[in-house]
C-alpha cells in the first residue's frame, strides 16, 4: 500500500486534536499550542544537552497524573515558558483540568526554543509569552498555518530561516500518525548549498518541493553550524489516535527523535535543547507490539517531513538575518 498523508496533512489528522499560533512580529517570536477536547495521554524524550522546559517531569511513567490538557512549544528561551501560564489560565476559565477536591489545575507541559537574537525587539519590560500562550489557545483550530508562524516565527537553522512544520501518515491499519516541530537547529535541513532536504527520502508527493534525493553528499563532517550564536533548539510533538499508555508514549516519543536525525545535520548536540512531547488521542484500539512498531517507524519519517516542510514554508520577511528556502531556492 502506498504511504498517505491524512487530509490535512497536518497533525490535527490525529481526530480530536486541535492547533493554535500566536505570533509577534516585532519581537520576531511566538507561540504553538496543541490541545484537545478532552484530556489526553502524553510522554516526553529529550535528546539535547540543553532543553528548557515545564512539568515534564510530571510526564515520567511512574507519575499519577497520566493525562495532559495542552502541550505548548514556545520561543523566547526561558521567558517562554511563561507561555504555558496563559494556556494554564485560558483552561481553568473554560474549566478545564485535573480535579483536586473542588479544584481543577490544568496540566500544561512546555517546552522552549532559544530566539532572542533573531534581531527582534526584546526591550519588553512585562513578559509577552503568557498573552501569547492565551492567544494561542484561543486559535486552536484543526487548520493552521506552518511556516513563519507560532513558535517558529523567529526559527533559524545554520543556513536558512527555521520555521514551524507538520505532518500526518495514515498507516495501512487506518491509524494515523501525525507531527508538528518548531525548527531552531544548531544545524541545518539542506544538503550541502543546495536546494534538497535532508527528509527527501521520506517526502510524499511534492509536499516539500518533490525535488528527491540529493545528487551528492559532502563530507558530512562539513555540514554548517550556528555554534557562534549559541541558541538552537528543535522542539516538536508527535501524536496518534492509538491508545497508548504513558509509557508508550514515551517510547513513541524516543522513536520519533530518530526524525531529527534524518533531517537536520547534525542534531540532538551540546547546544540543542532538542525535545519531543507524544500524545495519544486513545480513538483507536491499543495496538500489539508489531503495530507500536510500526507507529515509532512512522512517527520518525513523519517527523522528518514537518521538518522539512517547516523550513520549506517558511516567509522571508524585511530584516532576516538567514534567507528564506523560498527566497533562496523557490
């Protein structure tokens, strides 16, 4: 059978699931959040040497609380993570959360990219994350925009603007699998000073360019870096309608890193904070060992497509400071 995307294409073909972006231009950052209509299962890995994050530990399969109400990806380094504060407050009023007593405290998990020297405005003196967050929330919708939007809108890797990026695959069982990443990388998504991507092998029509594989491969121990800027990070979310366990999705989480990999060069270092969340929607049955996977596989080629779909995508804007792939090579 021949590999499909979701109708979409988008990780809201995971049924239920919902997106929202909120993006400031000025500050040249913003804000992803995906949530649902209801709580959902939810696992973390992190493979980077420097991640910035927020009640991930919460994530860990031995924890009581297995079910999360958002999961947020944000710019701004640290102050982003006050991001998941305005989701956390846009929840609660809609009454949403775990219930303690007469209670209920939304569980929010975050995670944050490094963007504060993209060139934009950071002489903010109250913190702009948390209006950006609720805003986020509000927008949630099962159609988004990707490219210079969200919490990729000041996204760079070594050579081209970084961006946000998603994808879905729907599996031979009727399952899907779907992707959605912020792309900051130390490195980059292209080969060599080409126009061809990393993912090329994993691309489903033209969904990136359709130009294929590139015709050489140079010394990979020459690929780019942005080591003298000293802020990367690549920050994603992949996400089925299986019903997993936490454990599970944690294991759904490990095997979708394998997608950075494929596609950005070099990936998961000392200077990324390179983290994926996993959620699983449990619309679908739970699936036997042979059909997790079969998941993990597909979770990594999905997410090697969103990453290069985020970098495709991207706007080219007054005041880059790396071109565009559009720009560049559209």
């Amino acid at each position: 059978m021949k590999t499909r995307t979701g109708a979409r294409n988008l990780i809201t073909d995971v049924a239920g699931l919902r997106v929202g972006n909120a993006g400031d231009g000025a500050l040249r950052s913003g804000v992803t959040v995906l949530t649902a209509d209801a709580p959902f299962t939810a696992g973390v890995h992190v493979m980077g040497g420097a991640p910035g994050s927020r009640e991930t530990d919460l994530l860990a399969p031995d924890r009581v609380v297995e079910q999360v109400d958002a999961l947020v990806l944000s710019g701004g380094s640290a102050f982003g993570l006050d991001a998941a504060s305005g989701v956390t407050d846009g929840l609660r009023a809609a009454g949403r959360g775990f219930a303690v007593g007469g209670m209920r405290v939304p569980i929010v998990p975050a995670a944050i990219l490094f963007d504060l020297l993209n060139g934009g405005d950071q002489g903010w003196s109250d913190n702009p994350y948390k209006t950006l967050g609720r805003t986020a929330l509000a927008a949630a919708s099962d159609e988004f925009a990707i490219g210079s939007e969200g919490a990729g809108t000041g996204a760079t890797t070594a050579d081209l603007k970084g961006g946000l990026g998603s994808a879905s695959t729907r599996l031979p069982d009727g399952s899907t699998v779907g992707a959605l990443v912020a792309v900051n990388a130390l490195g980059s998504a292209i080969v060599g000073d080409g126009p061809h991507f990393r993912a090329a092998p994993f691309e489903i029509g033209d969904e990136f360019g359709g130009l294929g594989p590139a015709p050489h491969h140079p010394d990979a121990l020459r690929a780019p870096t942005k080591l003298a800027q000293h802020g990367n990070t690549t920050i994603g979310i992949v996400a089925t309608d299986a019903a997993l366990s936490q454990a599970q999705c944690t294991r759904l989480a490990t095997a979708a890193q394998d997608g950075l990999a494929r596609a950005l060069m070099p990936s998961h270092t000392a200077m990324d904070g390179d983290l994926l969340f996993a959620a699983a929607t449990g619309a679908r049955p739970a699936p036997d060992l042979p059909a997790q996977v079969l998941l993990g596989h597909a979770a990594a080629c999905t997410m090697a497509r969103a990453i290069a779909r985020a970098i495709h995508a991207a706007k080219p804007l007054p005041g880059d400071s790396l071109p565009a792939w559009q720009a560049r090579f559209g």
